[in-house]
C-alpha cells in the first residue's frame, strides 16, 4: 500500500506523539526498577546508563561524525553519565564550537538520521518485521502472530530487540540538539516565501515531493518500530515496577 504525501505526515505525526509518552512510560519504570533493586541512585544511574549505551555510542558518534564533515571541531565528548542542574539525566554529550544555524541544525539531527537507518537495516535484513507491520496496520490477527513467531526464529533475536530498542529509544534529538531548528525553520520558511513569489512553487513542490515522502515514511516507520518495542518491553516492566513498589 503506498501512502500519498499527507498520509504519511498524520503518520508520522501520530506516531510521534505516540511515542514521546510510550518512551517516558517504559524508561520511567526501567529507572524506578534499577533504583529499587539497586538502592543507590549512582549504581541505579551507572545500570541505566549500560543499558542504553550502544545507543547513546550511536547517537553521539553521529554528532561527532557530522560535525567532522561539516567542518566543524568538536570540542569535546562524552559518554558518561550525569544529572544536570536542572535534575535531568545526560547520558553522553558532544560539544562543538559554535556555527551557523543551518551546519548546526543538521549536527544536531544526525542522531535521527542515523538511528533510523540502523533501525530499518535490523528491521528489514535482520528481524524482517516488514510482514509484521504491514499486519499490525491492516488489523490481521492471524498474520501478526505469524509475524512474531517468524521474529523468534531469527537467531538471537533477544539481543537483535534489546539493541533496536536503546538506539530507538537514544536517537530522538535532546533540546540542546534542537537549539538550532528554529532559525533553521525560519530560513527554510523565507525561501519557501521567496520561491512562491517569483512563481517557482509548482515546480518546487514536484521536486520535493519524492524526497519528502521518502523521508517522512522512514521516521513514520521508525517512530511506529520505537513505539511499539517501547509498548512490548514497557509492559513488563510496569508490572515489576507494581510488584516492587513498597508496601503501605
């Protein structure tokens, strides 16, 4: 089924507001299970922090790596993790010098760009959850069981899951990414206004719509993938998170 360009943006923006308290949800219980068995908050940060590493490797080699091609020196990097001023956990950071809205914009997207790359090669050569999806969205109960048992049958499929689980779930920009996308925004917006002026808006729509469709359909797909590994693990673990919770 091939979905016209506004299709595919409600998918993409439903899938979006889907996933933002999915994930909240699953990492929520995840941190209040480490920090209960744990009973320190530095062991329980240090456990959380494992547990996403090789997504937060990706998300910030993927700065690192785009700031490197884009000419721009990266000042330092981390994977360490710490609470911030403000009581929110950073799990890892690039710092680079400062630049152009644009340059910056893209650097700090990378981790989006590339984490959803890494989630359709495993999704699509590794764990072939295309069949699986496509029954997902057509409502064929038959077909999403087989989907999953075809999932089980892929050698090491645990550890194919639990890694596109932490990458989906790190590669969503923090705000300090997005710094820069409003006046990255603003700018497209001008030359948006400028190409319709001169009369150019036809033709500049039947340019970008292949690209645009390409792009919005790989992180609708990403974004619906995070989402329901987020419903699948957050399950579990809201249940153990009840059953640890202390007595009254």
């Amino acid at each position: 089924m091939i979905l016209d360009l506004p299709a595919l943006a409600a998918w993409f923006a439903a899938s979006l507001v889907a996933l933002i308290p999915l994930q909240r949800w699953m990492t929520g219980s995840l941190q209040r299970i480490l920090l209960r068995l744990l009973r320190n908050p530095r062991w329980a940060l240090t456990a959380y922090a494992l547990v996403f590493l090789p997504g937060v490797t990706l998300h910030e080699a993927s700065h690192w790596l785009a700031a490197r091609l884009l000419g721009v020196r990266a000042t330092s990097l981390s994977l360490l993790p710490r609470l911030t001023r403000g009581g929110n956990l950073r799990l890892g950071y690039v710092q680079t010098e400062s630049v152009d809205p644009v340059r910056a914009s893209v650097i700090g997207a990378a981790p989006l760009l590339s984490g959803t790359a890494v989630l359709w090669v495993i999704g699509t050569y590794v764990l072939r959850w295309n069949t699986l999806g496509s029954a997902i969205v057509e409502a064929q109960g038959q077909a999403v069981i087989e989907g999953l048992q075809a999932i089980a049958t892929v050698p090491w499929w645990g550890l194919w899951l639990y890694l596109a689980a932490a990458i989906s779930n790190t590669m969503l920009p923090s705000r300090s990414d997005r710094a820069a996308w409003g006046w990255a925004l603003l700018l497209a917006v001008v030359i948006g206004g400028a190409v319709l002026v001169i009369g150019w808006g036809e033709t500049a729509a039947s340019l970008l719509e292949a690209p645009m469709r390409t792009i919005l359909g790989y992180l609708a797909a990403a974004f619906t993938a995070t989402a329901a590994l987020d419903l699948l693990l957050g399950a579990p673990l809201w249940a153990l998170d009840v059953m640890l919770r202390p007595r009254a």
